[in-house]
C-alpha cells in the first residue's frame, strides 16, 4: 500500500503538544499542513512554536536549513473547521473527552471529502466511541503518536472494529514515510504500550508499598542491572504521577476493574498531595535540586580462598545455571523464595535476581532470613570480585527485577494473545516507545515461559492471586516450552522431583478414581487437573466441594512429595470463591511457599479457565523415609 501522497494536505485539528508535533511531522515530511484549534490564536500560536523547533532542529544538525525553510512554507494556523476542506487526512489531538471528539469527527465528516482519512491521536479512548456516531466510521482510525512527536519514532496504528483495513495500511505505509516506526494495535484498552507498560510501574509501587525495598534501590536495580533507561519511580516522576496514574485508572476501568491493573494506593495519594513529580518540585523524590538518596549496596567484603565450581555457566541472565563453593550456591531466582529452594540442608542457597546481561553493573542477592552470615558474605564477595555492585534484599518472591520482568512478559503475551497486536508488533513497540532495552515477548520467550509462569505463581501464591493469575494461554505456552529442562542440572534435580511424585501418585487410588491427572512437577510446585463429570455435582449441577478440595489437597501432596521425603498434611485450609459445574475443567497449581527443616506451607490456587475458583493453603510435615533411592538423587 502506499503512502498519502505529498501533494496532499494535511489537517490538524488542537494545537496543544501534540497537535504541534504531528503538524511539525507531517510538514518537514512534504505536506501543506493546516492548524485548527478552537481556542483564539493557539494554532498561531502553535504554528510559531513549531518555527522555533524547527530552527533548533536545524542548530542540532537533526535538519538542513532549507528543509526547515520549506517545512515551515508549507504551515498554516487556519481559522475554522471548515478550512479542511480538501485535506486528505485530518488527525486530531484535542483534548481527552469522549464528547468533544465526537462531536468534532462529526464536523470533520460534514466538511471533509468522502475519501479522507479521519485519524484521532487518543492515548485512551476507544476508536469505535469516538467514530460511534459517523455515517461512515470505516474511515477512522487512531494513529498514535508519542511525546515529542517530532523526535520520538514509534507510531501506533490503531484499527477500531469498522476501520477499514485499507484505512490502516494506508496510515501505516504513511508513518513510515514520515520517517516513523508504525506499529499495528486494535483498539483495546491502552492499545499496546500504556498497556504492556503498566506492570513497570505497578511492581515497583508494590515493592514501595510493602516497605520491603526504597525507591532508589529499586529505580537503580532496573537501571543498573535490568538495563531499563530509567526506573520506574525516576519516570513516573518525570512523566508526572497525575498522567500515569490516570493512565493506570483508565486502563483498569476499561478492563473491568482486573486486579492485574489496580492502581497503586501510594500513587493515588501522591496525586491527592500534589505531590506530581519534577513539575510540581517532587515527587516520589524531591525536586531538581534535592540530593538523590543512594541506592542499598553492599559494603566490599574481602573474599576468602574459596573455590567456587558452576554448572551451567553463571550467567544472572539466564535460568538454570547453579555456582557454588559447597557452602553456598547461588541460583537465579524463580519466584520461590531462597527459604524455599534452601530447604533443610545443610548448604544455603543464595538467591540472584534478573540481569539483562553479564555486564550488569548491580545484582541483587536474597538468602533466607536466618542464613549463617558468611554464607551471605560469601556469596556477596564472589560477585563483587566478579566486578558487581550487589544489593541484598530480602527474601521476597521474585526479587525486584524478575518480577518486573515476569510480569511484563505475560502482559505482552497477553497482548498477543487477545490479538492487540503481533509480538513483533508489541516489541518494537516497547523497545521504541517506552525505551526497554529488550521486548518483554522475545525476553519472556529466552527466558523461558515457564520460568515466566514460574515467577507469576510464586507472587500469586504470596500476594495476589488475582493479580499475578497466569492465563490458560500463557499456562500452555509454559507447558509447551518446558523451558529450565533444558539444563541438565535442574532436569536431574526435577526428574527426581518427577519421579518421587510419581511413585506417591502411584499408591494414590482416590485421586485417581476422580478422574484426576497430574500435569507438570518441579521442586516444590505442581499442577493436577480434573474435569467435573456427571457424578460429582449436587442436585443444583454444583460440584461438591469436597471433590474440589480433594483436587487441591491432591496437588499439594504431589508438591510437598517432590522433596522426595515421604510427606503427610497437617491442615489445610480452603477458600471457595466461585462454583465449578458439570464439564469444567479445573486446574489445581501448588507452590511451596515456606519449608523449614521438615516443615512446609503450600500454597494451592484452583482455575477454571483461567479464573480463580478456590484457594487452598496445606501445611505439611515430612515422614522419615524416602519414596525413591536416595542414591539416585544425582
Ligand atoms: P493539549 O491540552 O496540549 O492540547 C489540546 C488542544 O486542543 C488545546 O490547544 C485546545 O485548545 C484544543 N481543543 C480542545 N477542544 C477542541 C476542539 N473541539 N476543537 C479544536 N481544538 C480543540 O493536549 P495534548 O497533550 O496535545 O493531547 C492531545 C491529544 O493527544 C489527547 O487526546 C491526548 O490523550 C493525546 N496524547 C497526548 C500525549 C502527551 O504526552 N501529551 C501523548 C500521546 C497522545
């Protein structure tokens, strides 16, 4: 398809930031562009506001004189709406309410020609609202620039439900001859960006919220080692906390109030004080001039003579890899906690969160709450001799960056999967639009999905169900990966774990006379399945919940037996929030939350379709014996 020709002029209705960007754009892009604004003078006003840019574009090198001189040949402020008449594309940038834009696409269809394209520059509203109305919506389509328009190159062309798919190939081969990256989005709540972004900062006020880590320690982690350009507390104060939390607002009241999107309570009392960021003098810091606090940084520990042996490469990048010195080994994190993969033995085991690469500047290290202190200094002088700043945090699921980053990935999945855009769409993007130094798909994909999952089922089992519930698409995708099998270390470790979960299932003939199935095992985690047959429901086609707690109870003992130590409940407690009937398929996914010495809690969430329908917590207490031959452990 190809572009709008040259010859063609272009309209821009609002004249404010954006209007005069896109203006700007499309005029040093060889168009004669006409300026409307509603207010007396402000399209004048704009039109001389973009003379200024261009002369500085022009002083930046970023523009030759003459093209600046021509560029501003062909502007013009025009004085009404009815002075697009002949343009061939009209892009709005007026304010954010759904009722003005209406009621101004409304003019534009009476005064512009039938074959012009009505583009909007919303960053919220939905296409199909604003073109409700139109005698000929097929026309319309959101084409959504960033902030500063001229300079920023990601572009996305947002197709509503009646857009014509030429309309879109049109804006598309158009950006692209503006000198933009076009990316193609369908008109859902935040389109791709506002809404694969909101994780960002979501977790970073969760991590705030729960006094576990300050701001600084986390703005610098995802800067220094997950290689973001800037934190999450550092841009929202530069975005401004009134713009992000509304985009926040909007995105979960368009999706339902989903608890994956809830706004941060500290953000919604940030704005009530007028605490908005660097425009207001502070923020979540302080203004300009007030001193940065330092990030938490370990003090330099001198490293003993030990030997440190790994397999699988150290490598904070990447799961799977294991470096230890006998006393102490270090493991990426994978949602469980260092408690966790601890366990009863006698070596500790010392938690590395995500890094973008080898090269990270900081890592940051949990250990378990009651770690002998030089195993933690160990493992803090290992990595500083490796040339990393380390941050110790506390034990929490997911540490700070791989939560971010597990749960950017599964709303980029997300994306894909309710067909927002393609995963090549939504990475160029977040690479290009919001700057992360990789796209969340392809990272949750090197990563691994089940890794990815992984993380998302440790924070739901600690935190939020709701909010962290991995989707039966993403859950496939885990269970198709199979991800950290490829290292043959963690295989050996999870075959036993397999193999001692298969000899408990073998001897269990209730769970097996429920039609039950088990679906996946790893150390301390499991998933069972079982559909809901004719026999397993009451006189109103509810399943009893006795069945539904046998299934949950069932996972548990399948994760708490992964130990390979012969396990026994010592309680447990359920939850039900939602009925199951007849033919569902429901799905029970155990994570061991806490184990210590032979005691441990596990935490069992049951889905049907995604949805949360019970919650089940099971403490359990280890037996002497094995299930099978300790010696096969390797
Ligand atoms: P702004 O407030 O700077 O400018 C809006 C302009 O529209 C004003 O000059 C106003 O006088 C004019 N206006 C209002 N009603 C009008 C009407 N009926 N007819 C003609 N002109 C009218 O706003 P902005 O930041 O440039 O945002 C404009 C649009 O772009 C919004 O939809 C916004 O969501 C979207 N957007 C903003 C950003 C951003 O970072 N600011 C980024 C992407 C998209």
């Amino acid at each position: 398809m190809e572009a709008i020709a040259r010859s063609v002029p272009v309209g821009v209705v609002g004249a404010g930031t954006m209007g005069a960007g896109i203006a700007q754009v499309a005029a040093v892009a060889g168009h004669e562009v006409r300026v409307y604004d509603a207010a007396d003078g402000a399209a004048a006003a704009a039109v001389e506001t973009i003379f200024a840019h261009l002369a500085r574009a022009v002083d930046k090198g970023r523009l030759l004189q003459e093209e600046a001189e021509d560029a501003a040949t062909r502007l013009r402020a025009v004085g009404t709406l009815e002075d697009l008449a002949g343009c061939g594309l009209v892009v709005e940038a007026v304010v954010e309410d759904l009722e003005v834009k209406r009621a101004l696409f409304a003019g534009l269809e009476a005064v512009c020609g039938p074959d012009a394209v009505l583009a909007t520059n919303t960053s919220s509203l939905s296409v199909d609202a604003v073109a409700e109305s139109l005698a000929a919506p097929a026309r319309v389509a959101g084409l959504h620039f960033f902030n500063p328009a001229p300079l920023l190159p990601l572009v996305e062309v947002v197709s509503g439900a009646r857009t014509d798919d030429g309309v879109a190939d049109l804006l598309v081969a158009t950006a692209a001859a503006w000198g933009k990256t076009p990316v193609r989005a369908a008109s859902t709540p935040g389109f791709i960006v506002n809404r694969v972004a909101r994780p960002y900062y979501g977790e970073a006020f969760r991590l705030l919220e729960a006094g576990s880590v300050d701001a600084a320690t986390v703005d610098a982690l995802l800067r220094e080692s997950g290689g973001f350009r800037m934190g999450p507390f550092e841009l929202a104060d530069l975005i401004g906390h009134d713009v992000n939390l509304a985009v926040s607002r909007s995105v979960w009241e368009a999706f339902g109030r989903d608890p994956r999107f809830t706004p941060s309570v500290l953000q919604e009392r940030l704005v009530a004080d007028g605490r908005l960021g660097r425009k207001t003098g502070g923020g979540i810091y302080g203004g300009d001039d007030a001193p940065r606090p330092a990030p938490s940084t370990a003090e330099p520990v001198a490293s003993g003579p030990t030997a440190w042996a790994s397999s699988g490469g150290f490598d904070p990048s990447t799961p799977g890899w294991r470096a230890g010195n006998g006393d102490v080994e270090l493991r990426l994190t994978d949602g469980r906690t260092a408690a966790q993969h601890t366990g009863g033995g006698p070596s500790t085991v010392v938690l590395v969160d995500l890094a973008l690469d080898r090269a990270a500047v900081r890592l940051g290290i949990a250990a378990p709450e009651h770690a002998p202190k030089e195993h933690v200094e160990a493992a803090i002088g290992f990595l500083q001799g490796l040339g990393h700043a380390v941050t110790v945090l506390p034990d929490t699921p997911g540490l700070v960056v791989a939560r971010t980053v597990a749960t950017l990935a599964a709303a980029a999945a997300d994306a894909v999967d309710s067909g927002v855009a393609t995963a090549e769409d939504v990475d160029t993007a977040m690479r290009l639009g919001v700057n992360y130094p990789r796209g969340p798909y392809e990272w949750g994909s090197a990563l691994g999905w089940q890794w990815v999952a992984g993380v998302l089922d440790a924070l739901a089992a600690a935190e939020d169900p709701g909010r962290y519930r991995v989707s039966p698409q993403l859950r496939r995708r885990a269970l198709e990966a199979g991800g950290r099998r490829d290292d043959p270390d963690v295989a050996g470790y999870d075959d036993l774990a397999r193999r001692a979960s298969e000899a408990m299932w073998a001897a269990d003939a209730a769970s097996q006379a429920l039609g039950m199935t088990v679906e996946q095992v790893s150390l301390g985690t499991a998933m069972v399945r079982m559909r809901v047959r004719p026999d397993m429901v009451n006189g109103h086609g509810v399943c009893h919940g006795g069945l539904i707690f046998a299934l949950a109870d069932s996972a548990f003992a399948v994760a708490c037996n992964t130990h390979n130590r012969r396990t026994v409940a010592q309680g447990g407690d359920i939850t039900f929030l939602a009925p199951a009937h007849e033919g569902d398929d429901l799905l029970a996914v155990a994570n061991e939350r806490y184990r210590s010495g032979r005691t441990g809690v596990c935490d069992v969430t049951v889905y049907r379709d995604g949805a949360t329908i019970a919650e089940f917590r099971g403490r359990s207490r280890e037996i002497p014996g094995t299930l099978v031959p300790d010696e096969e452990e390797t």
